[in-house]
C-alpha cells in the first residue's frame, strides 16, 4: 500500500518571482491559500486556478497547480469548459472587481446562477490596479482616480449582492490580512456548487485604507464574524443584531453582561436568505461589517446535471459514427467530367 504524502504550503508555492506591489494584499491572499491547500488535502495534480486580467490574475503563475491565466472577464467561461471536461478536478476562478464585474459582469453571472462546482475568490480593493488607478464598478461615490478627477458619481456595485441576485448558494466575505481567512476559504472549498467570496484586498499604491474604517486595529470592533448557529456578537460582544419585525430591517442592540438572549440578538442562519440580503446591505458607520459565511444553501451543481444528462442520452445506444452523418438527407457531389 502507497503511503499518502503529507504536503506543506511550500509544496503549492512555484519558483516563480511574486511580483505585486511591495505592501499588496494580495501577497497575504497567496500565502493564505497556499497555507489552505493541504488542509484541504487538495492534489496539485487534481487542482487548477482560472484568471483573467487584473493585478490578481497574476496567481495561476504563483500556485504549484495547473492553471490558466485567460481573458478579460472570461475566466469562469473558461473554468466552466475545464469543469465539464473533468468533474473531478478542484477549480478555483480568481478574479477582481473590474475583471468580474464590469467587462465580465454577465460570465460572472451565469457561473453562479449554474452553480457550476468551483471557488470564486474576487478579490476586491475597489480600484483598477493594473492599468494604474481608474475607479472601478465598486469605487464609492466621490471617488477620485484619473478617470473620475473630480470624484465618482457612480453607484457602486455590491459584490455580494450582486452574487446573491444572481442565484449564488455560497456567498462569503473576508479580509486579505485576516487570520480568519482560512477558514472561510475552507468553507468555501466545503460547499458543492459556486461559492463565492469577496475578499477585502488593500491597494497599497492607488486606494491605500479605503477599508480602514473596519480593518484598521482600532476598528475591530467593527467587525461582525458570522457563525452558524451562534448569535451575532461584535464588539467583543457588547453589541448585537436583532430583527426589527416591525421595519423588517436589521438594527444593533447594546448587550449586557453578556446576556445576548435577553438583549434578542438573532442567532445566525446561513440558509435565511431574506437575512443574508439584511447583512450585506448593512451600510458601515452605525453597522459592522458582516463577514465570514453569510449564505449557504446547497443544490445540485450544473456539471453533474450536464453529466446526467449525457448519460441519460447515450444510455442503451452504441456509437455508430456512420449511421450519424447518414442520418436524414444525404447527396454526394460527383465530380463534373472536363469539357474537351
């Protein structure tokens, strides 16, 4: 019997140059998913990240996996053929917030209202790093970058709103330097179907602390970690989240002592979906920012309907490749005799 050999995070790391910026989150989300794979007991043989275009797209290059590293936008395109050419394969789309939201909104869209089996880690600093600063489709209003110098009159889009409205069954946030970021990674990897995960990636150059008001050290306790099962606590529980029934909205409660149940925080329920619309819409001042997973709801995943499908077609049949092209009306050219 071949004995199973216990792979370290060196063993998913290439011998490539990590080339971001000094400072970038994006060098904390590598590490973190490296350090995740063999807890995963993921098979470098068996595992492929999927890019686009974007200062993130650069991973494939950095992960001891196979990988592709596409198009503008079209990474879950190209993700959704390698998942129908090999179920079995772990695949893991990585992609940022003007890769999969502006050019590649709608292929970002269909991968999730499919529920194709795979990881979608977008990573989201709310700027165009690669092409030097242009505000993106979830800059905030007032933004200013070199396309919108005098401030962004832009609506942004809300990642995991959107990947909710979308049909999403998995949607989770997290932060690049969070030590918490594993474990969602690894939830993410537990849920079959989409799973989708906005990851708060700081861009040191072009939008340095935009997160900072929930990030920063002195605002931890703007943080609310969702678990399943248990109240939601932040501040280091001092204050709650309870369901205004009369409103129907969310509001936060002061908690004394400890007593969360007397202050009536809710208990959080990954699979209430009206509540997982609640926390993402939250806006950060008077609330904290919901993180860890804040929907999950499996249903049965689009390569293995496709796999069905197929089986269901060809059941009872051989192939006869013949009897396919004569099919129906058939003629044959014959070749025109020369005049002369």
């Amino acid at each position: 019997m071949t004995e199973m050999v216990k792979l370290t995070p060196k063993d998913f790391a290439t011998d490539q140059e990590v080339r971001w910026c000094p400072g970038c989150g994006d060098y904390a989300v590598l590490k973190a998913v490296q350090r995740t794979m063999p807890d995963l007991g993921a098979d470098p043989a068996n595992t492929v990240f999927v890019s686009g275009i974007g200062c993130s797209s650069r991973f494939p290059y950095y992960m001891e996996t196979y990988g592709f590293h596409t198009i503008h936008g079209r990474a879950p395109a190209l993700a959704t053929g390698v998942k129908l050419a090999n179920p079995e394969l772990n695949v893991w789309i990585i992609t940022g917030d003007g890769d999969a939201l502006s050019i590649g909104s709608n292929h970002t869209m269909h991968v999730l209202r499919r529920n194709l089996d795979c990881q979608i880690l977008l990573f989201n600093n709310e700027i165009y790093g690669l092409t030097k600063g242009q505000y993106s489709p979830t800059s905030r209003v007032g933004t200013r970058s070199p396309s919108t110098p005098f401030g962004s009159v832009d609506r942004p889009v809300r990642p995991c709103a959107f990947a909710l409205g979308s049909g999403a069954r998995f949607v989770a946030r997290a932060i690049d330097v969070h030590k918490n970021l594993p474990d969602v990674l690894k939830a993410a990897h537990g849920h079959r179907g989409a799973a989708f995960v906005e990851i708060f990636q700081n861009c040191i150059v072009y939008n340095d602390d935009v997160f900072a008001p929930f990030t920063a050290k002195e605002h931890a306790g703007k943080q609310l970690w969702l678990k399943a099962g248990e109240p939601m606590l932040f501040d280091s529980g001092t204050k709650g989240l309870t369901l205004d029934r009369e409103a129907l909205n969310l509001k936060v409660v002061d908690v004394a002592d400890g007593d969360w149940q007397a202050a009536d925080v809710i208990v959080h329920d990954p699979k209430n979906k009206a509540v997982a619309h609640m926390l993402i819409d939250m806006p950060i001042g008077s609330f904290p920012m919901a993180l860890g997973v804040i929907y999950d709801d499996p249903r049965p995943t689009f390569e293995s309907a496709v796999r069905e499908q197929t089986e269901a077609a060809i059941s009872g049949k051989s192939a006869d490749l013949q009897a396919l092209v004569s099919k129906g009306q058939t003629w044959q050219v014959e070749k025109e005799p020369r005049e002369g």
